[in-house]
C-alpha cells in the first residue's frame, strides 16, 4: 500500500498540495476533481465519464471507470484493495484534502469513485465482497492443490 501511494504522489506532483489549500474547502472541489479526473487519469484507469456523486444525491462529483484493467486483469479483490482502493482513498483525503470514495464492482468490472464522500472501513465496504473471488488465480491455485493433494 505504501508502494502504491508513492507512485500515486509520483504521478501528480506538487497539485495536490495546491489543491488542498486552494480549493478543497469548497463545496465545488468535488465537482471540480470529477470534471478533470477523465482527462487527466485516462491513460491511467481508461475510458470514465462524470455521474453524480452517489445514487439519490444529484450533486455533481462522480465518475465510472467504465473498465478497471486492475479489477478485470487480475481477478483478484486483495490486488484491487491494496494497489488502488485504499491507497487511492488515502492519497485524496490526505494530500488533495478531498475524501473519494471507490466502490468497484466485480463483476462489470467498473468502479465507481465518488469525490466528497468519506469511504467505508474496509471491513464495512459492501462493494468489497467477503473471501476470494471464483475468478482469482490465488484462489484457484489454492482449489486446484487441494484437489491434487
């Protein structure tokens, strides 16, 4: 997770510390983060669009990853945690001073991130289900040794 958020400060530069003084404290910064997220993260997530920030607010400050290579590449709910969930989650709270929310879905593979919403616990987060997913390759290899043994 610290890996992931060292790559993250790596790729961003000195905007979120001017972000954080700048414009987080206004009711617009959500909105504002959503605007620019597809333009600026499109060569990191792929194709997005803005949505609200979460069903039944109508407020602006949302955007789908409509395909998270991350999520459909690896199959693997640790791998989505560790590497981008919650070192994502992190990295806005504490250096954009703008909580995101990320809900990803496991089986369209898309994830929704919602800027100016204070993400769940991870114990808590309903879009992360409980044990390994069918399509995981660590718990498959775990299936099959059981099955050889």
């Amino acid at each position: 997770s610290d890996c992931a958020e060292a790559i993250i400060d790596s790729l961003v530069g000195p905007l979120p510390e001017l972000w954080k003084a700048l414009a987080a404290p206004f009711e617009w910064s959500p909105a504002a983060l959503s605007f620019f997220a597809p333009y600026l993260l499109h060569f990191l997530v792929g194709d997005m669009e803005t949505t609200q920030r979460i069903d039944g607010d109508e407020r602006p400050g949302g955007v789908l990853v409509k395909r998270c290579a991350v999520l459909e590449q690896s199959g693997c709910k640790g791998l989505c945690a560790t590497m981008c969930k919650i070192p994502t989650e992190r990295h806005f709270a504490k250096r954009w001073g703008v909580p995101v929310y990320l809900r990803p879905n496991f089986e369209t593979y898309e994830c929704q991130l919602s800027f100016g919403v204070q993400p769940l616990h991870f114990e808590d987060d309903p879009s992360l289900p409980l044990g390994c997913l069918k399509q995981c390759p660590a718990a498959q290899a775990d299936r099959d040794a059981s099955i050889v043994c």
